[in-house]
C-alpha cells in the first residue's frame, strides 16, 4: 500500500464485512480488494476491479456490502491513483443504476417509480412471511434455513433486487456533493466519467444542471462537453431546449448529435417548445450521424453509436416525420457496435433477411450494403456469444452460423 492513500481507506477495517453479502455469500475480501486499487501494482489493481464487479455488482445486482463500499470508492475516485479514478467512477455509476442507463437512455430514470416500488419490497414487508413460515415449518433443516433469512431480513435487508439496488444509488447519491470537484479535474476521462453519473440523478439536478451546462459550453474535449449536453438534455424540464438548440449549429459532429439527442428526449415531454421543425433538424442530424459515425464515442449505451440513436428515435411520438425516421433507421439497422441480450442483432438479421437465402449462397459482394455491413460488423465482433445468440436464424436463412464461418465467407467471396 502506497502511503499518501492510506487516508482515503479510513474507517475500510472497521466495517464488519464479514456479516455483509456479495454475489459470493461473505463479503470479507472486499476490503482487500478495495485496497489494491490504492497499490501500485497494476495487475493487482486490474484484478482487484475485475472481482469488485463480479462480487459487489454481479450481472447488475447489488448487495449488503455494496453500498457499503461506495464511500471508499467515491474517495479514490476524487483522490486515488491516477490509473485507478476512471475505473472506480465506471463501477460507481454500476453500482448506483446497473444496467438501466442503457435501457432508460431516451427517457432518463424514473427514480420517484424505482422509489415506490422499493417501498413495497422492503424487510418489514417480508418479515411478517417469514414469521409465517416460519411457524408452520417441521423440518429441522428447513427451519434452520427460514431462520436464517429471517434473522437477515430482520436486520434490515430484502430480498428484493429493487430495494437492495436503491439502497446503493442513494449511497452515490450521498457522496454526489463531494464527486463533483472532479468536474474540474485535469484528466478529461474524469470529467465525462462524472457529467455522465450526473445523468442519472434528477434528484440532484438543482445543483448539477447549472454545472453540465457549463461544461458543455466550455470544455475543450469534445466527449465530455457531448456527455455533459445530453445528461443536461436527459436532466432538465422542457424550457431546457433553450439552452440545447444552440449546439445544433456546432462544429462537432458529435456535439451536433448529443443536442440532436437531448432535444428529441425534451420533445417527449410534456408543454415542451420543441417543435416538429426542430425535431425534423434533430433526425436529420442523427441520420447523419449514422450514416457517417464519428470515432469519438461517449459513455451512453457503452458507445454504441447506431443502437443509441435505435433507441432515440423509437421513443419519438406518434406523428413525427415517419419517412425521415424511417431513413435514419435504416442507416442503424446493420451496425452491430455492442447488443447486450442480443436481441438487436436478431431483429436486424430478422429484417435485413426476410426469407431464406438460395442455396449454395451468393457471394458475399453480391448482397445489399446493408447485408453486408451487418455481417461483416458481426464477423468482426468482439464478443463471439454475440453470434452463438444469433446462430439459429443465421443457419434457417443459409448463412454461415460461427465467427470463424463468417470471417472465411466474407474472406472467400468479399471480391468478385
């Protein structure tokens, strides 16, 4: 352990971790994984990160330990390493709304919904049916097994994924005020790693919105001032456009698209000044966006590009200009940049092959563009379960069902 970070782990020895859960029952080697993160040894670091997602934020579920540990890890993200702060800000955002960024990325989250149903979910609502259970169990083992979970229901915990992931976006909530000196930091990653945190916090936006709007106005790296656009544009009333309009007219491609964006989610509101001539410049921005996609890429949707502006234009009201919209969809049906359940790429695979293919196949040239870039995004792919997901269509149409399949189609006949 590097002495100077030793302060930042006050307090790490005194949690009894052992009497709190991760993914893998006992929590007790988070505080040494926590620790690592201040060490410099890179591998151990690494390794550290990698066991903290799997353990305290396990496919998305949080735990007892969770928010426990987001105190120290909102320190190293505003003091630590420099090769550990924008990692630690990446598994705080996890930690406060799992996954649902990705699919609240049109609407922002409805906290005050996730508020209520957490409330029907909490211990004192199951406490009374364990009690029940309790009363009417015989066996020796099963009793044991119901008192077990009794007596950690009655310590304040649900078995709800609701409420135990509330109890860790309240925590990043509680260390917001201190997270936001990283709006200044020197390191660019840093400041979007926190304009983007910021999105996801309606609660907090009497302080935070000011600040985004800043630093989408001024700030000089062209991600940052792109995700402090939209988590303004995600954050704010519908007067907010105002203040978004503007930066339809900048310089930046990726600027353009984040306003495009952010305008789009305040047309869905309700009394919002944005008008179907305004909207039909946001498609139009978009769709150039899809067409020509930018290397610069934002935190949003883990930087899929096409399947975010998917998402965007899907959400748009009944009545906008279907023909415009229809187009920019086109233009993201085929790219396949990152689909978490897969679902996307079947869908396009579905619409961009309606019918089997003749057999033998043609030519890989011979298809559409749009076939072929939807194959060739697939054949490149850095996740292979991508295509496992997808085989079975792949194979019912003709096509090659593996990446290494596809890799040698595209290969063999790419050329006439």
């Amino acid at each position: 352990m590097i002495n100077e970070y030793e302060k930042l782990l006050a307090g790490l020895d005194d949690v009894d971790w052992a009497s709190l859960s991760h993914a893998y029952e006992s929590a007790h080697d988070v505080p040494g994984h926590i620790r690592a993160l201040c060490g410099d040894d890179d591998e151990a670091r690494n390794q550290a990160f990698s066991s903290l997602f799997n353990s305290i934020f396990h496919q998305g579920s949080r735990y007892s330990a969770s928010p426990v540990a987001v105190p120290f890890l909102a320190r190293i993200a505003v003091a630590g390493p420099a090769a550990a702060r924008a990692d630690t800000m990446w598994l705080l955002t996890r930690l406060a709304v799992g996954w649902h960024d990705e699919y609240d990325v049109t609407t922002g989250i409805n906290v005050a919904g996730w508020r209520a149903a957490a409330a029907e979910a909490g211990p004192e609502e199951f406490l009374p049916w364990y009690d029940e259970e309790l009363a009417g169990a015989t066996d020796t083992d099963e009793r044991a097994q119901l008192q077990e979970l009794r007596d950690w229901v009655a310590a304040g915990n649900s078995p709800d994924s609701r409420w135990s992931a509330l109890q860790s976006y309240d925590a990043v909530l509680a260390e917001l005020p201190g997270l936001l000196v990283l709006l200044d930091d020197d390191d660019a990653p840093l400041r979007t790693r926190i304009a983007y945190l910021l999105a996801w916090f309606p609660e907090f936006s009497t302080t935070s919105l000011p600040r985004l709007l800043a630093l989408a106005a001024h700030d000089k790296d062209p991600v940052t001032a792109a995700t402090a656009l939209l988590a303004a544009g995600l954050l704010g009333p519908p007067s907010m456009a105002e203040d978004i309009t503007p930066h339809l007219d900048a310089a930046d491609p990726l600027m353009r698209w984040a306003a495009a964006t952010a305008l789009i989610h305040l047309a869905n509101l309700e009394e919002t000044p944005v008008g179907p001539g305004l909207i039909g410049r946001a498609v139009t921005e978009l769709t150039a966006a899809a067409r020509s996609p930018f290397d610069r890429i934002t935190d949003y949707c883990e930087g899929d590009l096409h399947g975010h502006i998917q998402r965007t234009l899907r959400s748009l009201r009944p009545g906008s200009n279907p023909d415009t919209v229809r187009e920019a969809l086109d233009a993201c049906l085929p790219r396949i940049v990152w689909d978490s359940s897969g679902l996307r790429t079947r869908k396009a695979i579905q619409e961009l092959f309606p019918a089997p293919l003749p057999h033998p196949a043609p030519r890989y040239a011979d298809l559409t563009a749009a076939q072929q870039q939807l194959l060739g995004d697939l054949a490149g792919h850095r996740h292979a379960w991508l295509i496992r997901s997808s085989a079975e269509r792949l194979r019912d149409i003709g096509l090659p069902h593996t990446q290494e399949a596809l890799q040698s189609y595209i290969g063999t006949h790419g050329t006439a």
